[in-house]
C-alpha cells in the first residue's frame, strides 16, 4: 500500500473531493442532525490522516470515511443520551448502530438542500456545501458575495430544515416538478465551479464528474422533463472538451484554438443526441445545450454555424434578458456578420451590474478590434481584460495576446 506523507494527502484530497457529500449525507440521514454530520464528517477526515499514515490508505477511502463518521456520531449520541436522558438521542443510536442500505446519499442531499422552505441562495448555497464539501471561501466566490453572507444563508438554510422538519429523502414524483428548477441550478453551479474553479485552478474534474453524474440521476428521475435532460446534455457536451481545454504547461486554451481530436466524441454523440430530441424546447438549459451541440458537431472553428447560434442566442433571450448571454451573443454576431458588427453589439450593450468587472467584456471588444487589424488598441484591451481576469490561466492567455497583437504591429519607423 502507498503509505507515504505525499501520497496520503493525495488520497484524502481525492477522497474529499469525491466522497465529502457520501459520508456527510450518511450522517444526515441516520442522525437527522446537519451539524452533528458536519463535524463527524470533518473528523473523519481529519483522522484520517494519521490512520492512513500510520496503516495504509483502505481499498475502499469512502467506506473508511463513512464507518470514522458513524463511530463518531454514535460517541456524540451516547454522551448526549448520559447526559440529557432525552430519548431522541437513544432512538437515532439505535438508528446509527444498524444503520439501513444508504441509497444514493448525494441525490437525497440535492433534494433536500433544494426544498421549496429555502431561499434559492441558501439552497445553493447549502447544496454545494453539504454534497461537494466547497468550502464558504468557494462559494462565496461563486456567487461574488462576501463570506459571512454565504455563512449566514447556509446556517439559516440549517436551522430551517430543523424547523420546519424537512425530510431527507428524494420526494415522491407528484412533488418533484416545484423543487426542479432549484436541483438543476445547483447542478450546473456544481458543474462550473469544477470545469472553471473560483479558485483560480484550471479545472477540478471530480467535481464535475459528480455534477454530471447529479445531472444523470436526476435526468432519470424526470424524462419527461425537457430541461432535466437539457442539463444533462449541456454538461456532457462541456464535459466532452475537459482534455483540450489545457496546453502542456496548464495554459488555457480557448475553444477555437482547442484540438478537437481531444475532445470525448461519446460524450459528444450522447450530448447531441438529448439536445436534439429536445431542441423543438424553449427552456435556457435545452437552448444553451442546443449552441453548445453546434459548436461540437462542427469539424473546425471555422465551419461552426453561427447563424443558427445567433438565432439559438435570440431565443435564449427571449425567455429573459441576460448581458452575458447579450456578450456571448456579441460574439456569434461577429462570426456571423464580421469584426465590426461585434464591436458594435458590444458597445451597444452598455454597462451594467452583471457585467462591471468581467473580464469576458475588454476580451470580446479586443478580439473585434484584432480582426480589425486595430492591434494596439486590441493589445490595450487586453491589458485590460488581463487585469481583471478571475484565474492565472486566464490571465496568461489575454497576455499572450498582448504579445501577439504586438508583434503584429508595423513600426513606424523600421530598423
């Protein structure tokens, strides 16, 4: 077994990563008691370390990390129940030591985390915490708040559940449709933390395998639901770019520069395929899938079908005005129409709250003013769109055009 210092924090930042909501939703369903799962759930953790240093990393990490927590919830109860005398505490010892077949804990937790009681920002918020173990810094990053925001919504969010006796479990079909909107929400967030991490890393894969895993279930729980399955194949077919979203040096490489061999083809087909049958749909995650699936059935940048992009962003819309999608909308018009039809849809759009600060703007307005052959302009703009980059990939791409602006520039006076 790999007992090294190394190798043991690799297993255990794996294990957290893909076993954080397992363990925690295992406590929360045989205590009922979220902050007991929180703090069983990160002693596990923690007591794993040594343990793993000391006897190996276990074949199974997440069943390791399930049985520590259990332990350490039985302990808590025990006490609890000595010194209270509260008969509550002796039923959820019963409830802990025999424990019933766990099911699908993650998808037990999205529904719950996703009751039409909460707020939608708690909701998300509880969600990313409780199934995928963001810490507040990352979600507050997430949702451009401050930290003590998302601590409040999450606790309330908790104290709510308690409240309100909100049940842990997937609801019955007749009471699926009302918390569907909050479930798919917090999947695609899910999805993007991982594909585009707040933290300014390249990618966290795990984290968006288990959003589309989410999507999956859930997609299977409601077939006949148009936007479930439109999640589903907007995650697949953003997933299928993961392997050349990245240069050898952990550079980022953008969509018309990406080698498109590299991309997961079964993933492609499977993703086409849900967006297809449900292209006729007017839903945002559908219609988002739809560009999505025009953009993986072209053979080259080149040969992509703006056209029906435009006209798939016009749809998108109609269903409710949005600046970024107006952005990205800018930018299909430029491929459609040309270089100074997108620099117009983008000064056209203005400022607003959405978009102060986004990087995406100055980008958009340099590639324009590139094509333009406007270089020195287009390597400012840059400058500018690298100073509010969220992440050093990122950054290092608009500087990179900088260079290549530059280089481009014809001295006035040659040597």
């Amino acid at each position: 077994m790999r007992t090294g210092p190394a190798e043991v924090r690799a297993a255990l930042a794996e294990a957290y990563r893909g076993e954080w909501g397992v363990v925690f939703g295992t406590i929360v369903r045989l205590t009922g008691d979220w902050e007991l799962a929180e703090d069983c759930a990160q002693e596990a953790f923690a007591r794993a370390l040594p343990a793993w240093e000391k006897e190996g990393i276990p074949r199974r990490p997440g069943a390791w990390l399930v049985t520590a927590a259990r332990h350490r919830a039985l302990d808590v109860l025990r006490r609890r129940a000595t010194e209270r005398g509260k008969l509550a505490e002796v039923a959820a010892i019963d409830a802990v030591r025999e424990p019933q077949p766990p099911g699908d804990e993650r998808l037990r937790l999205v529904f719950t985390c996703c009751h039409p009681a909460l707020p939608l920002e708690a909701r998300v918020a509880l969600t990313l915490r409780a199934v995928s173990g963001l810490t507040t810094r990352e979600i507050a990053r997430a949702f451009l708040v401050g930290e003590d925001t998302v601590s409040q919504r999450i606790l309330r969010a908790k104290r709510k559940i308690a409240a309100a006796g909100i049940p842990y479990r997937v609801p019955p079909p007749g009471a699926r449709a009302e918390r569907l909107n909050g479930v798919l929400a917090v999947i695609y967030l899910m999805f993007t933390e991982g594909y585009a991490p707040s933290d300014g890393s390249t990618h966290r894969d795990s984290l968006a395998e288990e959003a589309v895993r989410l999507a999956r279930l859930v997609a299977a729980e409601a077939p006949a639901e148009p936007e479930a399955q439109g999640l589903l194949a907007l995650v697949l077919l953003q997933h299928s770019r993961r392997a050349a979203r990245t240069d050898a040096d952990g550079g980022l490489v953008t969509l018309e520069r990406q080698d498109r061999k590299q991309w997961d083809h079964g993933l492609i087909a499977e993703g086409v395929a849900l967006a297809g049958e449900g292209v006729a749909a007017d839903g945002p995650y559908m219609l988002q899938a739809a560009i999505a699936a025009q953009h993986a059935l072209a053979p080259a940048a080149a040969a992509t079908d703006w056209a029906a992009i435009v006209t798939l962003y016009d749809r998108l819309l109609a269903l409710r005005a949005n600046p970024v999608v107006a952005l990205n909308r800018a930018v299909a018009v430029g491929m459609r129409d040309g270089p100074q039809a997108q620099l117009d849809a983008v000064d056209a759009l203005g400022t607003s709250k959405e978009l102060a600060g986004n990087h995406s703007v100055p980008a958009v307005r340099a590639d324009a003013l590139r094509r333009l052959g406007r270089t020195p302009e287009a390597a400012e703009a840059y400058r500018a769109a690298e100073a509010v980059a969220p992440n050093v990939a990122i950054a290092r791409e608009y500087a990179q055009r900088v260079v290549e602006c530059l280089d481009t520039v014809t001295p006035m006076f040659p040597p």
